[in-house]
C-alpha cells in the first residue's frame, strides 16, 4: 500500500510540473512578438521623422546628432539600453526634469506617468517643453518598431547601414566613405 501511495505521488508530482512547465511555454510562446511588418517600419521612420519630429534632437540616424541647433541634444538612441516598454514609455511619457517632452496628451493629467500629476512636475528645475505633436498609442508602438528595427543597437552610422537604413543610396549616404 505504501508502495502504491509512492508511485501515485510521484506521478501526481510530474503530472503537475509537466502541466505548469506547458503554461509557461504557451505564455512564453504568446508574448514574442512577432517581427513588425515592413510596412509598419516605415511607417514609424516617417513619424519618427515628421509628425514627431524627433530627429531634431536625436538626429535623421538617431545618433543624437540633432538636425535642429535650436533643439536640445538628445540622447543616442543607437547606444541606448532601454527595451520595448523603456522606449514606449520614454516616448509617451517624457523624461521629468528634463527636454524630453512626453507624446500622450493626457500624459500627466491622470498619474499614468511614472505616478505623476502636472502638479507634481511644477517643482522641476527644468520645465518639460511641449511636443511638436501628441502621438496615439498607435504611433508610438510604430516609432518603437521602427526604432529597435533601425536604430537601437545599430552601433555607430557608416556608409552601408546609412544605405540600409533608408532603402537606397540616398544623398544623406555620401558624408560616410564607402
């Protein structure tokens, strides 16, 4: 009988862990992103470039160097460590104290921002400017796609990733030796 009540153990035991380790693997498998279609890539470098305008801080590579004198300087996208959900909500939400501006237009009038009210940012040193536009989720997940697609990582711009980067060997290119 003991004998018995071992292997029902045993068995209930590998029943439940091989049921927990399906769960994980499904969740697991749920959660990677499928890669973003060329199309939605695109998509976000127009944003990224036009309607967002970033690339007068952060520059046309992401590089940070800006296309705009008069902007603040912006970070090096292409060297930073921030994932996905860092840039989405950098985008979204600003940096506080700081010329980053946040996209959402209800950024910090609900606390859905690092917990924070407009009340709560009026004590900073520096004032966070206005964006050139709000930006719908939507758009932001694009400028992300677009950024981890082109951008993050990328190690500094040279000839060939410039021609990568826009598709052709545009005029933009010919400031880097091939």
């Amino acid at each position: 009988m003991r004998n018995k009540l071992h292997w029902l153990r045993l068995l209930s035991c590998g029943f439940f862990c091989a049921t927990a380790l399906g769960a994980f693997l499904v969740t697991q498998a749920s959660s990677a992103q499928a890669p973003p279609d060329p199309s939605d890539i695109a998509e976000g470098m127009r944003l990224y470039h036009q309607k967002g305008n970033c690339q007068a801080c952060h520059g046309w590579a992401g590089d940070g160097r800006k296309t705009d004198n008069q902007m603040p300087s912006g970070a090096n996208l292409r060297e930073t460590k921030l994932n996905r959900t860092g840039l989405a909500m950098t985008i979204k939400c600003g940096r506080p104290n700081s010329q980053m501006p946040a996209f959402d237009k209800f950024a910090y009038s609900d606390g859905r921002c690092y917990g924070k009210t407009q009340a709560d940012l009026k004590g900073d040193a520096t004032r966070m400017p206005d964006p050139p536009a709000t930006l719908q989720q939507r758009e932001i997940d694009l400028i992300v796609d677009f950024l981890l697609d082109k951008v993050v990582g990328k190690g500094p711009m040279d000839h060939a990733k410039c021609v990568e980067f826009w598709g052709t060997d545009v005029e933009t290119c010919k400031e880097f030796p091939k």
